[in-house]
C-alpha cells in the first residue's frame, strides 16, 4: 500500500506560508484536509500533502528556510482503485 505524506500546521497561516514556500522552490505539494487520524496531533483542519517523490526535497526545504511546523505524519493510502467497479 502506498504511503501518503502529511505537513501538520498550527494554522491557515502556517500552511499557506508552507505551501507558498514549497511552490516557490518547485516542490510538489498540495493543500489539503488534515485526515482524520491525524486530527488529534494538529488543530488545524489543514495540512500539505507531499508525494513520496518530494519528501526529502520539502523536509530539506523546510529545515533551510526555519519554517515552522508541527511534524510531517506519513498514512497508508486508503484508496481502493477497483471500490466502484461492476463487473
């Protein structure tokens, strides 16, 4: 199963600055809802999704540039490509 990765931010502001920042450098990322799993590590409902392409090239990104954060939280990807297939 493939693994989803997940910037955890205190804030709105915290994010956008982070997914500005990661865009800036060229490096993928996307916002996206805090998963429900990982709500009780982070308050706020947003975060940035990185693929496993990016990860090292934000984290290093991250680290340079003293962005603040709470953590980046890994998931299994739940999705399920044959869920809605009738045949």
């Amino acid at each position: 199963m493939a693994k989803k990765f997940y910037i955890l931010v205190e804030n709105n502001t915290q994010g956008m600055a982070i997914h500005h920042l990661l865009d800036e450098k060229g490096i993928e990322n996307h916002i996206s809802p805090t998963p429900r799993l990982l709500t009780d590590e982070a308050p706020c409902g947003m975060s940035i999704l990185l693929p496993h392409a990016s990860l090292e090239m934000a984290q290093a990104c991250l680290n340079e540039n003293e962005a603040k954060y709470i953590k980046i939280a890994s998931l299994d990807d739940p999705f399920e490509p044959k869920r809605d297939r009738y045949m």
